[in-house]
C-alpha cells in the first residue's frame, strides 16, 4: 500500500508534476477546442446532406453516407496514425507539411465529424413533418425552412448527446500523444520516466476528470430540463 | 361563364398514393369572395384535395388554374404561388420554438422581405383583429387550442392571401373552443376572402358557404348551394351521410 501511494500520490511528486502536466494540459484544451469547432461545423452540412431531397442529390447522400460509415468505425489511434506518418510520406502539396498538432487536429475532426453527423441527423428527423410543411405552406424555401423552423428544433433536442459526445473528445485529445504531440499524458510520461514515480499520471488524470465533470453536470442538467418541460406539456 | 373567369378552376384532378385512388377526376370551380366547404367522411379526399391546391401534394392528372395560372403544369414558381394561397391546418403547426410574433413575421419577413418594423407592425394589426394582441411575446404552448388555431389563421393572413384553404381548422379543438375559431372564418368570410373549407361543422358551413360540395370515395358526387344540399340531397350517399351527421349532434 506504502509502494502504491508513493508511485501514484506522494504529495511532492504530485505538486511537482502540476506545471509540467499543465504544459502539456494546454494542448489536450487546444485541440479539444479546435476540433470541437471544426466538428460542429462539419457534421452540419454532412447532416443536412445526408437530408437533401431529390433524385439528383443521391451521389452527395450516397458520399456522405460512406463518409460516416467509414469513420465511425475506423479508430481514432488508426486514423492518427494515417494521418500524421502516411500523409507527409506521400509528399503532397498542402496536406504533407503540417505540423503533428495540425495532423492531431485533423484525425480528431475525421472520426468525430461521423459521430457528430448521426446525432444531428436524428435531430433533424425528430422534428415531425408537419413542420417544414407549414413552413412550405407560407412560401419559404427549403432552405428557409431548414435554417428558420427545422434546424433550430433540431439543435435543441440533440444539445445533450452532442455534449456527451464532446466528452468523448476531451479524452480522445489524449490518443494524439501516440503521433508525438506533446500533450498531458506525454508529459505525465516524461515525469515518471525522469522520477520513476507515477504521479504524473494521476495528475494528468484529475486535470481530464477535472474538465469533463461540469461538462457531465451540464449534459445531465439539460436533460432534466427537458424531461421537466416534456412532462409539463404531457399534463 | 367560361372556365378561365373562375378564380380556381379545377378539372378532372386524380391523385393516387401508391394503389389507392384518393381523387378522381375532380371538377370545382371557386370565384372571388365565394366560400365553399367540403364535406363528407374522413377519408374522402377533403384534405387531399386542399393540399393539391397549393402543390404540398402533386396532382396525377387533371389542372388546377388559380388566379388565370396553371400550377400543374410544372412550370409554376411553387414558392410564389403559396405565398398567396394561405392554408391553416388542423393541428395548428404553429412553430414551438417561437412566439406568436415571431410565428406570425417569419414569413412575411423571408419570403417576401418586408423589415422587421413592417412585419411586426402588420402582425400587431392582426393580432388585434384576433384580440390576442397581449399574447404578442408567449410562446404557442401557453395558449389555448382555440388561441393557437387564431394565431395560425393570422399567420397565413400575413402573407395577405387571395385564396384560404382551412383544413378541418377545428376538429382537433374542445367543444368550447370552437365558437371562437368560427367567429374569425366568419369576420373573413364577411370581408370578402375567397376560401375553400373542409369541415364537419355542418350548420357553420350551411351558414357562410357559398357552395357546398359532398365528397364521397374520391368524388365529388354532389354539390350545390347549402340549402339544396343540407335540406334537399339529391344523391342517397348524401342523405345518408347528414342522417348520421344529425345523429351525433352536428347540425
């Protein structure tokens, strides 16, 4: 037991690893943000993609469709992997020469896009038709009624999933530690190989824990409200 | 008169989902300020045919022409035409996330790009004329039934229409509601508007219609003016139809 505290939590090691996992904490925040941004973005347009109506659009649909199948399958160690040492040996143009930070950011966006698109897309089809049908009814466009009446209920509903989602993020930032980004868990590794102590894990640990938690309180606190409401509306 | 000086002129309209025959060969003809209600059984092809009128459903065969256009002809800017043709349907629709303000400008505001003062100031108007102008900045779920189906009938007013098309606008209201919602169809009725009305309000429709037409299986077997039909039916469907209507209290 001795052992165990002093490898994981003796209060020296502990305090001394704080600035150093910080260090490396910023850049787990930093891709987390970006990739967040980039994800909220991109899965968008896939959903309304994916929703597009008409016969001509079906190549569009049948491409985003593979997109998400693919990626939500593929690993996210696979993806980064791929990305940071496959796509600079192809020696091309733009996409070779990133740093590994950019290529982080890449892989995390790839895999959490084709999450992100199905929990839009299931907001887009909880909204029932009789929606976009009153809207149409007035002469607005399908565009019109997509921005003003369908996304806007859409949103709303799937803001729970899309944070619980995000909490899978936050962690995965740790997963681009593999490609040589010097993150949290890299610097938690640093400091137990210079100490042969453990505790820079345990610090890496609590700060990860520490961003996820409200995150966690928010999601549940959403979901209360909504259930208040949905009840409210039942009686 | 020829059919080109009828406001709506619909002829030979036939509408299928999959195998089943919704409309066949339906012929209606509406002039400027006339009212004409549609009556018969759930299923007969009231809704449908309504919503053929403003292109929320293709027609199979047949032309609809309104205002001298022909919109069946798959050249009409569908956008254009609704904005003139007003629908309110039975569950309202009203969008939830928004207030009756916001409900009632959205429309004026995007499709025809009036100024948020200018919507709003047209939309305080209506809602005067609803008397729910206090009700302005509540959300439709605070309100009544009643209330919502006159902040949906404003809605479509916004748009200014030429044409109303009210799809059993109070079936899905309490009893007591429903007085309310009528009283509005009859201050528009009074103003001229020019509407087509599905309904099973029989002494409503027998009290503003202009025409009334039976619809029975798809077809409009009968139609007249609401004294002929409610006292003096021609065809038996008819007669049997207002027997069971008279039977459950509702004309």
């Amino acid at each position: 037991m001795g052992k165990f505290l002093h490898a994981f939590f003796s209060p020296l090691d502990l305090r001394r690893a704080v600035p150093q996992v910080w260090d490396g904490f910023q850049t787990n925040i930093k891709l987390m943000v970006i990739a967040e941004l980039l994800v909220l973005f991109f899965a968008l347009v896939l959903a309304i993609v994916r929703g597009l109506p008409g016969r001509s659009t079906l190549p569009l649909r049948a491409l985003a469709i593979a997109y998400t199948d693919f990626f939500r399958g593929t690993p996210l160690i696979l993806v980064a992997y791929v990305a940071a040492l496959g796509l600079p040996s192809l020696g091309l143009a733009v996409v070779s020469y990133q740093s590994l930070f950019t290529h982080g950011i890449l892989s995390l966006t790839l895999v959490y896009t084709a999450y992100v698109t199905e929990v839009y897309r299931a907001g887009i089809e909880s909204v029932h038709p009789s929606q976009p049908m009153a809207a149409r009814s007035l002469g607005l466009t399908y565009s019109q009624t997509l921005r003003y009446v369908v996304l806007p209920q859409a949103i709303r509903r799937v803001v729970p999933p899309l944070l619980n989602d995000f909490i899978g993020l936050q962690k995965d930032t740790a997963i681009i530690t593999v490609i040589g980004v010097t993150e949290a868990l890299a610097q938690a590794g640093f400091y137990s190989n210079d100490f042969f102590v453990y505790a820079g894990y345990s610090v890496a640990a609590l700060f990860f824990v520490i961003l996820t938690i409200p995150f966690a309180r928010f999601t549940d606190h959403l979901i209360k409200e909504r259930e208040k409401r949905e009840r409210a509306q039942l009686v | 008169m020829t059919e080109t000086d009828h406001f709506v002129a619909v002829s030979g309209v036939t509408k299928r989902f999959g195998d089943n025959l919704v409309l066949r060969e339906i012929d209606l003809t509406v002039d400027l300020h006339q009212v004409v209600c549609l009556i018969g059984a759930s299923g007969s092809g009231k809704s449908t045919l309504l919503r053929c009128l403003n292109l929320l459903e293709r027609v199979d065969d047949g032309t609809i022409r309104i205002d001298g256009q022909t919109i069946t002809n798959g050249e009409v800017d569908v956008n254009a035409l609704r904005q003139k043709i007003g629908i309110v349907f039975q569950a309202f629709n009203l969008f939830p996330h928004m207030t009756v303000m916001q409900n009632i400008t959205l429309a004026p505001r995007k499709a025809r790009g009036l100024s948020k003062a200018q919507a709003e100031s047209a939309a305080r108007e209506l809602l005067d004329r609803i008397g729910l102008l206090d009700k302005a900045d509540e959300f439709p779920d605070r309100l009544s039934g009643g209330q919502q189906q006159r902040v949906a009938i404003a809605r479509a007013l916004a748009m200014s229409p030429t044409l109303m098309l009210l799809d059993e606008i109070t079936s899905a209201l309490d009893p007591q509601l429903v007085g309310e919602v009528l009283n509005l169809v009859r201050q528009l009725a009074e103003t001229g508007m020019t509407m087509i009305l599905a309904t099973h309000e029989m002494s409503f429709a027998r009290e503003v219609a202009d025409k009334v037409c039976f619809l029975d299986g798809g077809v409009i077997l009968e139609h007249g003016p609401p004294d002929q039909i409610f006292s003096a039916p021609r065809e038996e469907r008819t007669r049997e139809f207002l027997a069971r209507i008279i039977e459950v209290g509702r004309l």
